[in-house]
C-alpha cells in the first residue's frame, strides 16, 4: 500500500466520524424539541402550575362502587350492592334506584325515601364505600409500572410516580401531565417531575380520578439508538488507521 493512500485513509474516517456526532447532536436537539402540544381539543384547559383546581368534595359515587346499604333496626334490608354500568342499585322491596353521580349521604335520604311510610314508618339508612372505583389514580407513560393506584389523602405527583416505579430511561421530566376532570371541564398542568424532586416547585397534590403521564424523550431514544449502532461503526474505522500506521 502506498504511503498516500494511507494517509488518505486515516484522514477520511475522522472526517465522517465528525459528521455523524455532528449529526447525533442534531438528532438529539430535534427530538427535544418536538414536543407535542397540550389541551388542543375542545372541552380541554391548559393551566399553569399552581392553577390546576380542586374537585368538589365530597366525591360521587360512580358506576361499579361497591356499597353497604344498613337500615338500622331492619337487618332484612341490609345489603352489599353494586352501583350498575347504568348507575342504578337494586334494593328490596325498592327496586331499582339511581346512585350515580351523588354522594353517599344523598343515597341515603333516598332510599330514606322511598321506604318511609310504606315499609318503615321512620327509616334510618347508612350507605358506606366497601371498594370505591373513583378512588384511584392512574399512572402512564415512560414509568416502569403504569396502572392504577388506590387513592390516599396525601398523595403527591412525586409519591405517585414512585408507586409507578419511577420514571424509565427515555422519560422527559419536564413534561409530565396532570390531568383532572372539575365540574365537566378538563384540566391539564404541566409539571418538571426534576424540578419537584429539587424542591424548586411544590409537589401537587393529586385526587381521585388524576391521569399522570410522563413524557417521551425522542431525541433520548434516538440518541441510544445510534450509540447502539456506533461500535459497529467505529471497529472498521479503527482496522483501516491500523492499516494506515503500517
């Protein structure tokens, strides 16, 4: 081999090697900065941090709740029901009766109601939640364990994407969406999970019925996808310097 056809060698592959990292970069760069837009759709509301509203309490009961109806005094009556996909229970003697959409102390003077002065002249009913479907939280996205969760009074954005196992590599923490559903509305915040766990923004609470989804990273998906590629790459190039230093 002559001697400039080595030298020619040896300088081509690093001028292709800087082209492709120059690529990388730009690849990367791009996939950052295509994020999707939030709350286009009609009927959706985009809010800033600390604007994201709190639904009403106390909380509906909802299709597939799971009930306890006690009428005090009257053990025939008491039952453990369902709350139908039409949100309606069926009772004794009372038949079929709308739940859906009320809170429990509402179904209670209902069933009140229907019983007073044609089976039980002063009726005392107690309605409980044995298992409430509302009261979850559902977890999506780039987490390790997407699901739904049971609700507890305190928790957080931060606390449920730890019951999701935390966020995987190709999470972008700056994009984290809360969705909530107030009074027929729906809100979306958008949150910086990295941020949060900085203690530079207060964690959020959450409430029963929240979707939190942790975004994707493209250009972090890129970026391995070709690092995955490069070794392959870069074998070649280091035979052809070898060849070259002969």
């Amino acid at each position: 081999m002559k001697k400039d056809d080595c030298e020619e060698l040896q300088v081509n592959p690093r001028k292709w090697l800087d082209g492709l990292l120059a690529l990388l970069g730009a690849v990367a760069l791009a996939g950052c900065a295509s994020v999707p837009p939030v709350a286009q759709a009609p009927g959706f509301t985009r809010v800033d941090l600390a604007a994201l509203p709190a639904p009403a309490e106390p909380f509906l009961l909802q299709p597939f709740d799971q009930l306890s109806v006690t009428v005090f005094g009257q053990p025939d009556f008491n039952r453990e029901v369902e709350i139908s996909a039409v949100g309606e229970i069926s009772l004794p003697l009372i038949g079929n009766l709308p739940a859906a959409g009320i809170n429990a102390a509402e179904l209670e003077d209902r069933i009140e109601g229907r019983l007073r002065g044609r089976y039980i002249r002063d009726p005392a009913v107690s309605v409980s939640l044995d298992r409430d479907a509302s009261q979850q939280i559902y977890v999506g996205g780039e987490v390790k364990r997407a699901g739904s969760f049971g609700y507890r009074g305190d928790i957080t954005l931060q606390r449920a994407v730890v019951l999701a196992g935390g966020v995987t590599t190709f999470a972008k923490e700056d994009d984290v969406l809360v969705q909530r559903e107030v009074d027929g509305q729906t809100y979306i915040g958008v949150y910086n999970i990295t941020a949060i766990q900085r203690g530079n923004y207060p964690d959020p609470r959450l409430y029963p019925g929240d979707t939190v989804t942790v975004g994707d990273s493209p250009g972090r998906r890129q970026l391995l996808e070709i690092l995955q590629i490069l070794p392959a790459i870069l074998q070649p190039l280091i035979l052809i310097e070898r060849v070259g230093a002969i």
